[in-house]
C-alpha cells in the first residue's frame, strides 16, 4: 500500500477530480490523506456538485433548482456517488496542514483543481504548497495533476528559478475549454461572468493570456511540450466536445500524458484515467 497526499484549498475544489481519484486510489489499496491551509475539513464548490446557480434565472425566487446548464456542467453520477462516499473518509475529516504535509512521508503527490477565484488562488499561489510539490519532483515519486493543479505544479520552482514542468511535457486545462465554459457563464451565470476564470487579463493583455494553458506553456522549455488532444486521434470527438467523461472501465474520453513519475489531465472528465495512471505508477 502507498501512501498519497492531497492538498486542498480551503474551499471550491472541484468535487469530480477529488472524488474520483480517492476512489479509484483506495479501490487499488492505497491511502489517501488530505491537507488544508488550516487542517480543518474543506467544502467543495457547491454549483459543481448540485448544477444550482449556472441558469440565466437561478436568481429568481421559485425557479432556483431548474437546471439546465447546470445539470450538463456538474459532476456526472460516477463523481457524486464518489463524492458522496468520500464524505465518510475519517481522512477527508481529519486532514493535516499543508505545512505538516512532507515528501519524506508519503509515497506520491495528487494535485487536483477547481476555478473559483475565492477558493482556489490561495492554493495555487501558496509557497508551502509550491515548496511540497519541489520536494516530491526532486525525489522522484509519483505526481499527478489535474485541471488548475498543472497550474499549481508549473508555478512550483527550483532554485535556479525554473518550473519542476520545465523540460516535461504536459497537459492541462486547455484555453478552448476555458474560454468555452467561460461564455457559457457569461449567459447563464451573468452576475458572476467570470465564474470559470480564475485569473482574466488585464488591460493590454491578449485574450487568454492568463488562461491555464497560456501560463504551463510560459513554464516549460518548449510550447511543444504541451501536449493537446492532436487531431486525428482516435475518438478525437469524443475527447475534445467537452460532453464525454470517462468511467473506469471507458478511458475513451479522456485525455493524459505520462512524463517518467509525472501524470496530468485537462478536466473532470478525464479524472477515472488520470488516477488509474497515477496507481499504475504507485503500484
């Protein structure tokens, strides 16, 4: 049995990155331990759990629960059936803090995301949290990141002020999903348009410059390195419509890149493969 830990911001993560790698990890016997700024237990973000808050009428008293929008963009059955499962974790419960978190104590390292600005910016600009995902590329051991944590992982740097993805390919978050779930938000989350972006350009900024995929490929050696669906792939449709997600037993929609102990994805949708790869290597 291996050993994983999986930090957290102290709230908005997504709930289908989280959930589904636990469950796939301590499906093969492995442990999974959680950390948190505080040490005390982080809530998910709600809309990506119940689809509550992404329709144009979501504000108006009586229709609040109508999905539509919201019931294609939460996390799919497997993933709250995850989540639900997770909640009985005494681990999920109990989490250490991220400055208790050490790579000498555990076996691989789980990088998941989320897009909430107030959740997720303290996590992916933590020093602690960068420091720890050093740490685990310089011994060598399993890291898997997924969705903002690439992001996370590509700001984590060595003295000689290079990124750990420097010289690794990678995938992430692409800026076509991004900005795709972006404008999605800007109809049917109106008051809260920039729900998806967790950073937006400033002033004389080209569009998507902030976006996830735009700042990996600043961190890498070359912007070949980063590694999208190409075209022609098997089952290309189904990998890139942002519809598909994959199950344990479908690997067909998703989309991972292996670099020696390094595993990252794009989205939720690619979660049951990306941890299954993460075991793979653990195992």
């Amino acid at each position: 049995m291996a050993r994983v830990i999986m930090p957290l911001p102290h709230r908005d993560f997504d709930p289908s990155e989280v959930a589904v790698s636990w469950r796939v990890l301590t499906d093969r016997g492995h442990e999974v331990r959680f950390a948190t700024p505080d040490g005390g237990p982080a809530p998910a973000d709600p809309i990506m759990l119940d689809g509550v808050g992404l329709d144009p009428w979501s504000r108006v008293p009586g229709l609040r629960r109508v999905r539509l929008i919201g019931l294609v963009l939460r996390a799919n059955r497997d993933a709250r059936r995850a989540f639900t499962e997770l909640e009985r974790d005494p681990h999920f419960h109990t989490p250490l803090r991220w400055d208790q978190a050490s790579a000498g104590d555990f076996d691989g390292l789980v990088l998941p995301g989320g897009h909430r600005a107030r959740g997720m910016r303290d996590y992916l600009e933590s020093a602690v949290l960068q420091r720890l995902v050093v740490a685990f590329f310089d011994a060598d051991k399993p890291v898997g990141a997924i969705c903002h944590g690439v992001l996370l992982a590509a700001r984590s740097h060595r003295d000689d002020g290079k990124s750990v993805l420097y010289g690794r390919r990678t995938a992430s978050l692409t800026w076509a999903q991004e900005r795709a779930a972006s404008a999605l938000a800007h109809v049917g989350r109106w008051w809260d348009r920039d729900y998806y972006r967790t950073y937006v350009e400033e002033p004389g900024q080209p569009e998507g410059y902030m976006s996830v995929e735009a700042e990996v490929m600043r961190a890498l050696a070359s912007p070949g390195d980063y590694v999208d669906v190409p075209h022609g792939a098997p089952d290309f449709r189904r990998k890139t419509s942002g519809l598909a997600r994959d199950t344990i037993d479908d690997a067909r929609p998703a989309w991972v890149v292996r670099d020696g102990k390094y595993v990252s994805a794009r989205w939720p949708g690619d979660a049951h493969t990306f941890a299954a790869n993460i075991a793979e290597l653990l195992d």
